[in-house]
C-alpha cells in the first residue's frame, strides 16, 4: 500500500530525484514501516510532548534514510518531532544527539530521552557552537539535518513574543539567557539600521518607512509590546498594501527575529561544519522556512556538487576538482495537498538534502 508520499512523488522522481530513485531501487521494493508513512508526524508514541505536526517529516525521513545503528544529529531539535521519528529508526545500537539553544527544547528532549531505545546526548546551544564542540570531539555522523526558522513551541508559547497574531512582551530570544532582545533593537537601533535590518532579513519594501515610525513612536513612549510594535508597523505601510501579501507586520517581525538570534550567521557557520562531521555516504538536510534561509543552503550544497572549478574560457579541465556531493533532489522538496491541508505552516517548507562522496574526505 503506498504511502502519502510515494503518491506525491511518483510522478517526479525520475525526473527530479535520480538520487532518491536509484537508493530506493538499492533497497528494493517492499512494505514500508508504518512510522515513516503519514501517521507518524500525526500519532507520537505514548507519553511524548509534542504538541505540533512536523514539517516534512515524510520528506525527511526519505532522504536521510535512517539505519539501525546509525549516529544522527538532529541540529535544531525544538518541540523533537523529527528526532523522535528519526530515533525510532535508529535502534538500540543507534545514536541521536540533538541540539538546540532553548530550555524549553531541553525539556522536551527529556521526554523523548525517558522512551527512546538509541543512545541520546543533548546540546544546549546555538548549532554553530554545538557542531564545532562535535568536530573538536572528532564525532563523526550518518546524517545531520537542520530545521530552520522558530518552532512551533516557540511560537506557541505567547509569553515569548515570537508572533504578530496575539499581544506579549517584545522579546523574540530563543535564548532567554541572551542578553539582546527585539525590545533592544526597537528601542536602541538607529533609523538608518534598523531601516537596514528590516530591508535585508526582512525583505520588507517599506523599511524605511517603518523605520522611522519606529523611531517617532519611541520618542514619545517605549514600544514594549508586540501589538504595539504592530500598530506602529501598520501605521507606516499604505493603506492598499497593508494586506496584499499577508499580515503587514509579517516581514518585519522576521526581520528582528533573525537579528536576535544572528540565524543567518548561525546558519553560515554551521553548514560546513556540518558537512565536516559527515562520513562518506552521510546526508545532510535542511527544511527552510523563507528564501534568505533556503538560498544558503541551496548555494552551499550546489557548491559541494559542483566539480570543475575552471575558468569557463578554458576547453578542457585542468583542476580535477571532483564533486563532494549528490544532489538527492534536483528542486526543494515542499508539502504535499494532504499535510498542508493537515497542517499550514508547512507552506513555505522548502527541503533540500544532499550525500556526502568519498571525494569530499580526499579534498
């Protein structure tokens, strides 16, 4: 019986996942463990904590291709959705170490912890500093995967500050212990850099403009809250634009959450070590939420797959650069009909993954 997800793949994989295609062939054909189908992001084992669906965890599982016995490391483990799956695939002799900057993921990792048969080592955090302590530990791994952007557990937890859609302290640190918070950077930051901010991890067309609303408003009174921050958003967009791609305060409120957890920097950190910790034949996998994210990651391993690197002048070539990687998918891989129907924060979901070769230990 196929599962949701050879459904929405059969008619691309031959033309968009050779990789995915020839490994699959590799393993032959036959029934599917019920835990990787559709079910498993829906139905966690008894006693687990989570509270939300996982993003692409079909996807996921498909192109780590988790074995017993394997080592994992799960670099951004929030609310543990992926890890428990990948956990479970992992066996006694298996090992997960999960990473995460937020005390509430540690918490959650307890839980999974408490139920799971494989070795577990957590992590508290940012991943950049996690992976370069694994590197200086000489760990190697089968896979490492990414799962960018705040959790669902951050953003449900109100108190935090993460969204536009209900009123709470101006905060948006995935670390409380940090000391810069949105607050800061609204109250403190120039015009002109906050202007900057807001145009360059936002994407936001009218940075500017909110820029300096910002600043007049806080002349007159701090903005300590989340709806006033809103109000002052809105207040800057025209009004025919306010609702054309979304909530107004939607870019914005990206924008200062990069900024007070440095993702993007994190992010450019991280990539390579995490490719350094990989054996050959290892996957490295990331799920983006936004296109500042996903074109790293994009670059990064497009890069790792490239193989000459001559002038294009040249006729022939004299590098010998060999590729690193192979591509598992030639485009990002998204959320079927189903789980967006099921769950839509898996909208903007973009998959990418690749396999480390033996050229990449040579380089």
């Amino acid at each position: 019986m196929p599962t949701l997800l050879d459904i929405a793949l059969r008619s691309s994989v031959a033309k968009d996942q050779p990789e995915l295609a020839r490994r699959r062939r590799e393993r032959g054909a036959g029934p599917r463990r019920r835990s990787a189908g559709a079910g498993a992001a829906e139905r966690p084992p008894e006693g687990a904590a989570l509270s939300h669906t996982p993003v692409l965890a079909d996807q996921l599982l498909e192109v780590l291709d988790p074995q017993p016995g394997q080592t994992a490391i799960d670099c951004t483990f929030g609310d543990g959705g992926h890890a428990r799956l990948v956990a479970e695939r992992l066996g006694p002799a298996g090992t997960l170490v999960a990473i995460d900057r937020d005390p509430l993921a540690e918490r959650r990792f307890a839980d999974l912890a408490a139920s799971s048969a494989c070795s577990v080592r957590f992590i508290r955090s940012g991943y950049a500093e996690a992976l370069e302590l694994l590197a200086r530990e000489g760990v190697k791994a089968d896979m490492a995967y990414f799962d960018l952007g705040m959790s669902s557990m951050q953003v449900d937890s109100r108190e935090r500050g993460f969204s536009y859609s209900y009123d709470a302290p101006l905060d948006m640190r995935m670390d409380p212990a940090q000391e810069l918070s949105a607050r800061d950077i609204v109250a403190e930051w120039d015009e002109r850099r906050l202007a900057h901010a807001l145009r360059e991890l936002g994407e936001e067309r009218h940075a500017g403009a909110i820029a300096r609303a910002i600043v007049r408003r806080r002349r007159e009174q701090p903005i300590e809250t989340t709806q006033e921050l809103v109000d002052t958003i809105v207040s800057a967009i025209p009004t025919p634009a306010r609702f054309a791609g979304g909530h107004p305060a939607k870019r914005s409120f990206q924008a200062l959450r990069i900024a007070v957890n440095d993702e993007l920097a994190q992010l450019d950190r991280a990539l390579p070590v995490a490719w350094r910790l990989l054996r050959p034949g290892g996957v490295l996998a990331a799920i983006a939420f936004h296109s500042l994210e996903d074109r790293r990651v994009k670059r990064f391993l497009a890069d790792r797959a490239r193989g000459c690197r001559c002038p294009p002048e040249l006729p022939v070539c004299v590098c010998g650069h060999e590729p690193e990687a192979a591509l598992l998918a030639r485009r990002a891989l998204v959320a079927s009909a189903a789980e967006l129907a099921a769950n839509p924060r898996a909208a903007s979901a973009h998959l990418r993954a690749a396999r480390k070769l033996a050229a990449a230990e040579q380089a």
